[in-house]
C-alpha cells in the first residue's frame, strides 16, 4: 500500500503541468501496471480539466486538489474544488452514433471518465464545492 499523496494548486490552465507532472510522479511510485497507468491519469487529468475550466466563475479561480492512494486492490483518486456544485452523474451521455466529424466538439469526457475508471462517485463539500472520487481496481497479482 502506497501512502496517500497530494498536491493543490489554483484551478488555473498554467497549474495542469504541475497536476500532471505529480500524478505522473505518483503514479510511478504506485508501480501500477501500464494499462491501469493509463487509465487512472487519463480519468484524473478529465476531471482535473473540468474543474480548471468549469469549477469556478471567470476570472476567479480556486484550489484544485488532487490526491492519489494505491490501496491493496484499488487505487483511488480524489480531486476536490471550491467552486460551484456539479455532479457528474449529471452529466448527459453523448451521441456517439453518426460521422465524428459531424458531432458537436466535446462532451466525451465524463463518458471516458466512466470507461475507464470501475466508480465515480460524487459528494458535495459542506463548506461549498466537489469531491469526486474515482475508483480503479488493481489487477490480480499487481
């Protein structure tokens, strides 16, 4: 079992190198394997995104924290904001019939986030903001 590990940061386009470049770090230090590698930083970095350009008004942003823990058989993802409620439960599915290039840009993050990760769970913050938790079991033996 890995220690939690977390970093925060302002929910800022210029804080994401800093997001990932931790995520990458602890990731590696969870010795995941590649394909959990994979798919545990491409859900965090989705819902670290969605909070640096939704979360908060224009103009004023606030903390993004993302936290990391390898657990015997899962590992677990945190990312918390300040900003303003949203559950991705709400989230519509999209349209994924027809040419791509004839789709609306975006709408697929929340879908990939789903794909990839086992559960996706969302609290509310007492003192205002979102706690998304993302859950990825560990392959057998890893």
């Amino acid at each position: 079992m890995t220690p939690a590990a977390e970093i925060t940061r302002p929910a800022r386009p210029a804080s994401l190198a800093d997001l990932l470049g931790f995520l990458d770090a602890t990731i590696a230090g969870a010795k995941l394997d590649a394909t959990t590698a994979f798919d545990v930083r491409l859900a965090a970095e989705e819902v670290c995104t969605n909070v640096i350009a939704h979360a908060y008004p224009a103009g004023v942003p606030g903390p993004v924290t993302l936290r990391l823990e390898r657990k015997p058989d899962v590992v677990v993802v945190t990312v918390e904001d300040a900003g303003i409620p949203f559950d991705p439960t709400t989230a519509p599915s999209p349209a994924l019939g027809g040419d791509w290039h004839e789709r609306a840009i975006g709408g697929l993050g929340w879908h990939l986030v789903r794909r990839v990760v086992d559960e996706v769970h969302h609290e509310p913050i007492a003192a205002g903001g979102n706690r998304v938790t993302l859950i990825k079991r560990l392959p057998a033996g890893t």
